[in-house]
C-alpha cells in the first residue's frame, strides 16, 4: 500500500482503532525480528515498511491528541 493511501486509511481511524492498530503492527515488528534472527525471514523490506507504519500511527495519535487538547 502507498504511503499516501496508508496516511489517509489511519486518518479516518478513532484514537481506540489507533491504539489497536499500533499493538498490531508492533506484534508483526516482533515477528519479523524473530524471523530474521532464526533464518526464515523472506521479505526483509517489510521490517522497514512496519517500523515506518508505526511512525506514522504515532505521529497521527499525537496529532489528534494536539488537537483535542486545544478543543
């Protein structure tokens, strides 16, 4: 998924659905490393495609944090 699409599909997300989706990515960032570590891990450009997903849900929860704070 481009990142473009990636941004807007997180947008539309609830601060809860956010949360969730950041517990996934990290359980998927866990078991990567531990498949690059045993040996199995095929496609080694998806570590660096979860850590910047991750970037990005914590980017938007401390924006939409930002702007509930000053509403």
């Amino acid at each position: 998924m481009k990142s473009t699409q990636r941004v807007s599909d997180l947008k539309a997300l609830s601060p809860d659905q956010l949360n969730d989706e950041l517990i996934n990515l990290k359980k998927e960032q866990f078991n990567l490393r531990f498949q690059g570590a045993t040996g199995q891990l095929e496609n080694v450009a998806r570590v660096r495609e979860v850590r910047r997903d991750i970037a990005r849900v914590r980017t938007l929860q401390r924006a939409k944090t930002l702007q509930a704070a000053e509403s």
